[in-house]
C-alpha cells in the first residue's frame, strides 16, 4: 500500500465520515467528548479542503483546552504537546504549499492525541499498527531486490507515518520507550545506505521493526517465530496485511485445537 493507503486508513480509524459541524454549537468546552467531537470536525473539514475552517475550529478548541485544563487534568509537559501539535497543525492548514496529505496527517496528530488523552482503553494509536509495520516490510524486501529507490521511498514513508503517531504515543508510553523508537526511526534515517549494502546494518532493521511490532500487536510466544522473522524470509509478500490477518487466524485455531482436545 502506498501514500494513498496511509490516508484512507485513517480515515477508517478515526470513523469521520458524514461528521456534522459541532463548533458553531459550542461557545466553550467542558469535557473530553466535546473536544472529540471537535477534532473529528477538523479532520472533515480538512478532508474536503476546508482548511480556513478546520484552522478555526482548531484555534477554538486549542484555546478552551487552555482554559479548563485543571478540568483535563492535565500534566504540564501534555499541556505543552497538546499546544505544540495543535499550533503546528494551524500552522499547517496556513501554509498553502503543503499538499493535502500533509495538512491531513497534521490534522491525524490532533485526532490521534486527543483519543490517547481521553482513553485509556484501545487507544486509536493501536489501530495504525499495519501501516507503521508496512515501510520495515517494503524496505526488507527492496533490500533483496536491490531496489535502492523504492528502500528510500519506504524510510521517508516511516518517517511521516512515526511523525503522525508520536505525540499519542507521548501520552501512552514512557520516555525510555520513546527514546528507544526515536533511535530505531534515526538510526534507518541515517544509515540507509550502509542498511542497503551490510548485513550488520541490517539486522538493525530487523531489530527495530521487531519493537515496533511489539508495541502495536499482543506480546508473542517467544517460542514461535518473529512475524516479521517469517515476513522477511518469505519472496513476493504483496499486502502484509492479508498475511498478519492469516497467521492471527491460524494461530488462534491452533489455541482452540488446545483448549478443545480432539477438534479438528
């Protein structure tokens, strides 16, 4: 999957379809389901090209969040995240250079840390997992086919796709484990062409796109073999998506086979 692929996902992830126009209802914010209610506007708003709107609602809400953030019981350094990502999203919507992918994936920063400010449970984070683990799949394989320029369309795609989903992960995870993602995502950055050519540098790779698998998908049996281990060993994977949905559903009737003796 490509760009294209990215953005439409997200658009499934953060269920905005048909989303009515909630900030001329609202003169302040009291709680986290209005300000959900108002990202969600933005993101619409900016899918149809709106973008003097969605800059407006954006401000609106940035501001209330201000206002009330002893209701939101929030951190000073998530007061600080929630007003960089917003005021860089603003920014974003301005900047009439900026391609609608872009000013998209700004407006999914915002979306995205919202729903990890305000739950706890499943955050909407998790659910882009397939797409983050899509350019360590694509490089693994462009290594093989010696396809120099395809590796480096894929790193720049990790690079914007880990841009769009760090500042919910902020919320989610602690430092030490942010710092280590930030390493693997510099680390393919700068040492792509030595990733290309050295087997050593590429068991770097390996290494990182294994954290990335643990952090999106349930902890693995570590007697089976690494998903991504069978991923890379395996020519001519076309939608890594099919196959993670495939070896989940095998998995899972293995288990039943155990819980049920004799069920075939």
């Amino acid at each position: 999957m490509k760009r294209v692929g990215w953005t439409v996902l997200i658009f499934c992830i953060v269920s905005l379809a048909a989303m009515p126009v909630y900030a001329s209802n609202h003169t302040t914010i009291k709680d986290w389901s209005e300000i959900n209610e108002l990202t969600s506007e933005i993101w619409e708003l900016g899918k149809i090209e709106r973008y003097n709107e969605a800059a407006d609602v954006l401000e609106f809400t940035s501001e209330n969040i201000t206002h009330i953030e002893d209701v939101l019981s929030l951190r000073p350094d998530q007061q600080r995240l929630v007003e960089y990502t917003f005021s860089d999203a603003i920014t974003s919507l301005q900047n009439p250079e900026w391609t609608k992918e872009k000013k998209l994936n700004k407006l999914t920063e915002v979306r995205l840390l919202v729903d990890a400010l305000q739950t706890n449970y499943e955050p909407l984070w998790k659910k882009t997992g397939l797409m983050m683990l899509e350019p360590f799949i694509t490089m693994e394989k462009e290594i093989g086919d010696q396809n120099s320029t395809a590796f480096h369309q894929a790193a720049n795609l990790l690079l914007e796709r880990y841009e769009t989903v760090r500042p919910a992960l902020m919320v989610d995870l602690s430092p030490d484990k942010i710092e280590k993602l930030d390493e693997h995502v510099s680390y393919v950055d700068t040492n792509r062409i030595k990733i290309l050519t050295d087997a050593e540098h590429q068991k770097h790779l390996e290494a990182a796109a294994a954290d990335f698998e643990a952090l999106f998908f349930a902890k693995k049996d570590n007697s089976e073999p690494s998903l991504f281990w069978l991923i890379f060993s395996i020519g001519g994977i076309i939608s890594s998506t099919l196959f993670y949905v495939g070896w989940r559903k095998y998995k899972g009737d293995k288990e039943e086979e155990l819980r049920v003796p004799g069920k075939r």
